[in-house]
C-alpha cells in the first residue's frame, strides 16, 4: 500500500502565512487547533472539540501506527464509503488489524468457471473463508496475455505493451475485467504497475476471482473466448490476489 498525502493548496490570507495542508482527516489533537478542524476533506467536524473526540476516540485509544495512517490519509474516506461504514469505523479497524495477508494465492486468467477460490496463506488447499464483522482489502498484482499482441491487467487492456491502453475491447468493456465474487467491481484508475485494491465486506464465504469474457448484460462467460487467455510470460497463468484482514470495531 502506497501512503498518498493530500494536496497543498494556499488559504486566502495574508502573503506571508504558510499555505495550509488538506489532509482526509486529524492524526494529532494539534491538527484541529487554529481552525484546523475546518479543512478536512474526508471528515466534517462542527468546531475543534469535535474534532479533538474524534481524534482522541479513533486515533489514540487505538494506538494508530503512523504508516497505517499514511497509508489511508487520502483514500480513508472513499474506502470507508464503498463499505458503507462510518471513516472512524475504517481507520479503527485498519489502525487494529494486521500487517501480513490472511490469503497469498492466485487466480487463473482461462477459467471460464470462475473456481478459483483463494486459498489460506499457509499453502493447504482448504479455501480461506472471509467472516461477518471483518473487512478485507484485495489487491490483485500484474498483467497477463490475452492472445498475441494484448495485454490487460485487472481493468485495462492494451494491444502496445502498455504505451496507451483502454478500458477494455471496443465492442464490449467489460470483457476482460477481474471479477470478485462473480461481480464486476471498481478497480480505480489506470496504475502503471497494474497493481488495484478493493475492499469488500464479509460475509461467511470464500473469496472467488475470475476474468470475464462473455455477455455482461447477463454475466454469463463464453468458455470459447479463454482459449487464448495465457497468463503472464513467468508463472503460467496464474495472478497474484493478495488478501489482508481487518476487524470493525
């Protein structure tokens, strides 16, 4: 994970006074002082006290790691939304979870079937199961071969190694995209390392990864279309998911 700050942006004001930093939200109670507690862009406090509870509520009764707060700093609060949790449930629950994979498995990119469920980190085959109350980050890694000329990673395709790409195959975009779950998700924007992240909620099954190549309007792939599909130039067909693990709180 890649801590990302947020943007400098200078206050209306004298020349002389330092421009103020936007941050997604307070780390220190000395963040909200001053008027800090006004320009926040990932959290909405009414006046400084509100915003020194919040801090002292998520950030310091959780003993909060600097780098787990960097980590989120800027995408805390877009996170937290797709998860339909509060950002003060997201960060206690980043700032209390663990800084190793529950799963480090792979998906294959010819699988019509999509039967690739994630596996346990310790290399047994038993599926890893996601639990009700956790939520968890998948971050797919890589590119891989669809035919001779074109690539695609887990949202974008290019037919010239990557010097443009696109948001899938002209006649359908969403061929070719890496599925959670059987559902289409929101990988973010382009990444020139073709690593993407989501966060999905748990609900008491496994976790299961698939490239789709079919009729999305019905979700049903066409096992035809996978036979070019083969994986990346090291490592078969095979793409690295990796899965972390947090409780709420």
């Amino acid at each position: 994970m890649v801590a990302t700050l947020g943007l400098s942006l200078g206050l209306a004001g004298s020349a002389s006074a330092a421009p103020r930093i936007l941050l997604g939200f307070p780390t220190t109670v000395q963040e909200c002082s001053h008027g800090g507690w006004a320009h926040f862009t990932g959290i909405h406090f009414r006046n400084d006290r509100q915003c020194v509870a919040w801090v002292e509520r998520v950030v310091v009764r959780q003993d909060c790691l600097p780098a787990a707060l960097a980590d989120f700093q800027a995408t805390g609060a877009t996170y937290a939304a797709e998860l339909k949790i509060s950002l003060g449930e997201f960060i206690s629950a980043v700032c209390r979870g663990q800084d190793f994979p529950v799963s480090n498995n792979s998906y294959v990119v010819n699988d019509p079937a999509g039967t690739d469920l994630l596996s346990l980190s310790s290399g047994n085959t038993t599926p890893f199961v996601t639990q009700p109350g956790h939520i968890y980050w998948i971050e797919v890694q890589g590119a891989w071969n669809s035919g001779p000329v074109r690539q695609a990673d887990a949202r974008f395709i290019s037919d010239n190694n990557w010097v443009t790409w696109s948001d899938g195959p002209i006649f359908n975009k969403r061929n070719l995209e890496t599925q959670i779950n059987d559902k289409f998700v929101n990988w973010g924007p382009y990444n020139t390392a073709h690593n993407y992240n989501y966060w999905i909620v748990g609900d008491g099954d496994p976790i299961n990864m698939r490239v789709f190549e079919g009729n999305p309007a019905t979700n049903t792939p066409n096992p035809a279309l996978y036979a070019d599909n083969t994986g990346p130039a090291i490592g078969g067909v095979a793409m690295p998911a990796i899965v972390f693990e947090y409780a709420l709180p």
